[in-house]
C-alpha cells in the first residue's frame, strides 16, 4: 500500500507491479478521480468529512484500510506522513512493514537538533547553530549578537522550504521569528525552530544512501539541487557539475558515515551546503525517498524503489548486487519540475480542467506524473506538481539540450503552468569562485499574448511562430527557449 497520491504512488505502483506485487491506493473524497486510485489493484477512501490534506494524515484510517485488507507493507512516498515517526511506529504495531528506516531513525532524523548533534558525534562538519530549538525572540537576539547576521529560522521538525526564514538585520528579527513559527506550526503541528548562521549563495548538494538491516550502507553519488525559489527545489542535477573530486569524495564519506553513525536503513538523502571555498556543511537527512531520486536511477541504473521494497523484505545489499564498487556515474541527468502556477500572478497555484495536453518525449527522456492529461481536473487542495521531466544524456550539455527541446515539446491549455531549467553556460563555467553553481531564470509574461511559461537554456531558441497563438479565455502555454538570463 502506498500511503501517499499522485506521481510518486503511481511511481511505486509500477515497481511493485514489476516485482509482482498486488498493489492498494488510498484516496480522499477530493481525489475520488485521481489517476494514482486508477493505477493500483484495490483503492480504499480515507478521511471521510476531513480536510482534503488531512485526510492523508489520519494515521488510524490508513492502518485500519492496511490491516482490514492483509497489507503486507506500507511505502510512505514523500510529504505527508513519510518522515513522521509516529506512523512508521504505527505500521510497526499494527504488524506492516514500514518501508523506510526504523521509527527510531526517523525520529532521530526528523529533529533537526538531534540530526545536527549525531552529526557532530560523526566527524561531519555542520553549520553554526543552536543546539536546541529556541523558545522566545530572546534566543534569536543572543544567537545573533553571537554570529551576526545574516541568520535563517528553520523548522526543527520539518522541512520543504516551510518555517523558514532569512533574517539580514535586527529590524527584520521579530517578524520573521513570528513568520517562522507559525508556518512551522501550521506545516508541522509543532513551531519550535532552531537558528543557523546563513550561508550566502551556496551550492546544495545532496548524496544519496541506500542500507540494510545489516549495517551494509553505500552512496549513489550526489544530486546539485541549488536551483531553487522560495527555498523549493525546481531543477535537479546529478552529478553536481564541475565537483571537486576531492570534495565529491568528502561529501559522500561523510554521508556514509553519518548513516552508520546512526544505523541507517533503506533510502535517504544527507543534504549539505556548499560555499564559495570549498567547504561542505551538513544540514539535514531526509528519511524517506526524495522527488529528485529520478536523476539518480538515471545516472547509476539503480531502481531506488526496488531496493527499497527488496530492503524492507530483509534482504541485503549484496544480495542485490549493490556494492559501493559498482555504482558506477554514467552520463548527465536534469530533472525540471513542470507546475501549475501563474507567473502573471507571483506563481501562484493555478487550477482548473486541462482542455489541452502535448507533453514532450523522445530518447533520452522520462515522464513521471500523475494528471497530466487532457480532461484532468487540476485540484486546489494539494502540491501543484503537473509533471517531471527527466532528461539523460552523455554529459551535462548533452542532457540540458535534451532537457531544452522535451520543453519546448510542450503545450497545455486550460491552466497556467511554470518550469526553470538549468542555463548550459553554468554548467560549462571554468572552476572559480562561481564555478558550477547553476543559475536559473523563472520570468512572467512580458506582455500580451506572452509564454505563461519561460524556460532559460542558451542551447537552442524556439521561433515565436512555433509557440501557438493565446486563446481568448485562457492561454495556452508554451516553453520559450531564449538567450541565457542568470538571476
């Protein structure tokens, strides 16, 4: 069963039907029409008269669907309730398997303060920061007093961008402590934050780990995840372009290590920052599968949510012939998140029926999604995730040109919706201060009959003709591929 919807329980859907394993959705009374309740073997509705998000966080109604219909094991996906410790610990009582680390692990990992002290324990450098979540606005002056500025806020028991806040001076500190903790209430049900000192334009690097029940832990190599909005990952890229070997190396001994420090089982992600010298900060471990796991299948040729399901069975790496000797790096991929949002309107969600679906396809590349289809009803109640495009190739301008013309592929009509993608010139930078940090450019609508959606790659540029003409009532949108614009 997969506790989640959409693109990542359709993903598991077809590994478990690869692995010939029956498969069970669960769906909220929103989502009584959703695709990932089509794909499964059985489907069951939870949350009857809740919230549409809640109803995918009701722990009993999700247990009670498991065990009334003999589920063997529970997949968690990502979001909702794949990092709390409380229903891993649920699935366990109830006699399911959780796929995922051990209830224990997930609540190490899910409290940032604790996560940050095993690092430390491990040899892993951190960031500097509380050792505790704060309690009053007190804390926050003295850390700063500390320090100096400028600082962040981030939520101790969550993460996604939510609770999080960049703080530049002591005006901006009691606002922003306020924000903070109410998002982090809000996202989470709990608003303790802890503070860090905030490091300026760093790469975000994160590596990838796979282990087993029996202390069996090994790496996939890393993921460049710096191409953000609102501290929310838009483009993905595996591997990091231009990584230091000497670094590539450090961050994925110390991911390994943070894992066995820990006892790390199944999939999970250490994440790091990166400045402008060199240096690697831990940040967080996301105990769970990440939406970006696509660009590591591609690279690597591992089936993350096999081995998961392998794992979860007792099965050890070995077995699976998953040796750190032979996860091999084999080209480029990009992954760029297609969304339903509206650039006229700050990016905010956009909703409705898709009247027209052309999405973008060809070797080298993957689609992973959920409702991208013509006639889908777009709901206003979840994560505005349209679709994945994963591109492979080669070497990383190889994989961005695929990338460039898969997007310029694409038409939808019926809502607005958004994608970044990585500018190649980044990419083939020299190694300097910069040095393979990718940039991004996400702009609106210029003017009248505008692309609602602008992509940046310099490697190939898209006549006007070929972008379709708006419609009267609702734009069509189309993928303008034009000079590099570096933010």
């Amino acid at each position: 069963m997969v506790a989640n919807r959409g693109e990542i329980a359709i993903r598991v859907f077809r590994a478990c039907t690869e692995l010939g394993i029956r498969t069970v959705a669960i769906y909220s009374e929103q989502d009584t029409g959703q695709m990932h309740r089509q794909k499964a073997d059985e489907a069951y509705l939870i949350g009857r008269g809740l919230a549409p998000v809640q109803a995918y966080l009701h722990i009993p109604d999700i247990i009670k669907v498991a065990k009334e219909n003999n589920v063997d094991a529970v997949h968690p996906g990502y979001g909702f309730l794949s990092e709390r410790a409380d229903f891993a610990q649920a699935c366990q009582d109830a006699g399911v398997r959780f796929i995922g680390p051990s209830p224990e692990v997930v609540r190490k990992m899910g409290d940032k303060v604790e996560a940050r002290a095993i690092a430390i324990a491990a040899g892993v450098p951190v960031v500097p920061g509380t050792d505790a979540p704060i309690t009053s606005l007190h804390e926050a002056h003295e850390f700063s007093n500390t320090y100096g500025f400028p600082i962040i806020f981030k939520a101790a028991y969550g993460g996604g961008g939510r609770g999080m806040r960049v703080v530049h001076s002591y005006e901006e500190l009691e606002e922003n402590y306020t924000r903070a903790y109410s998002e982090a209430l809000a996202a989470f049900g709990n608003g303790a934050l802890f503070v860090e000192k905030f490091i300026e334009k760093p790469r975000h690097i994160e590596v990838q780990i796979l282990g087993d029940q029996y202390g069996n832990i090994l790496h996939l190599y890393e993921r460049d995840c710096s191409i953000q909005r609102r501290h929310q990952k838009v483009v993905e890229i595996a591997p990091a372009a231009h990584l230091d070997p000497q670094l590539r190396t450090r961050l994925t001994s110390d991911s390994v290590k943070l894992a066995k420090q820990v006892g790390y089982e199944n999939a999970g992600t250490v994440e790091f920052l990166v400045d402008r010298h060199g240096k690697h900060y831990f940040i967080e471990v996301n105990s769970r599968l990440q939406v970006e796991h696509t660009v590591t299948e591609e690279i690597t040729d591992v089936d993350l949510v096999h081995a998961q399901i392998h794992v979860a069975e007792g099965r050890s790496l070995p077995d699976l012939g998953l040796r750190q000797e032979n996860i091999r790096i084999n080209g480029c991929a990009i992954q760029c998140r297609v969304t339903t949002e509206d650039p006229a309107r700050s990016f905010q969600p956009d909703t409705g029926r898709i009247e027209v679906f052309r999405s973008g396809e060809g070797m080298g590349i993957r689609l992973d999604n959920a409702s991208a289809f013509q006639g889908a009803i777009i709901s206003p109640h979840y994560d505005s995730l349209l679709v994945k495009v994963i591109a492979h190739g080669k070497d990383h301008p190889t994989a961005a040109t695929k990338m460039s013309r898969a997007l310029a592929e694409f038409r939808v009509r019926g809502v607005k919706v958004r994608a970044a993608a990585p500018a190649c010139t980044a990419l083939s930078r020299p190694h300097g201060q910069e040095a393979g940090r990718p940039e991004a450019a996400l702009a609106a609508p210029t003017g009248p009959g505008s692309p609602s959606l602008v992509c940046v790659l310099p490697l190939a540029c898209v006549p006007s003709s070929r972008l379709g003409g708006p419609s009267q009532t609702r734009p069509e949108t189309s993928i303008e591929v034009s000079p590099t614009i570096l933010l």
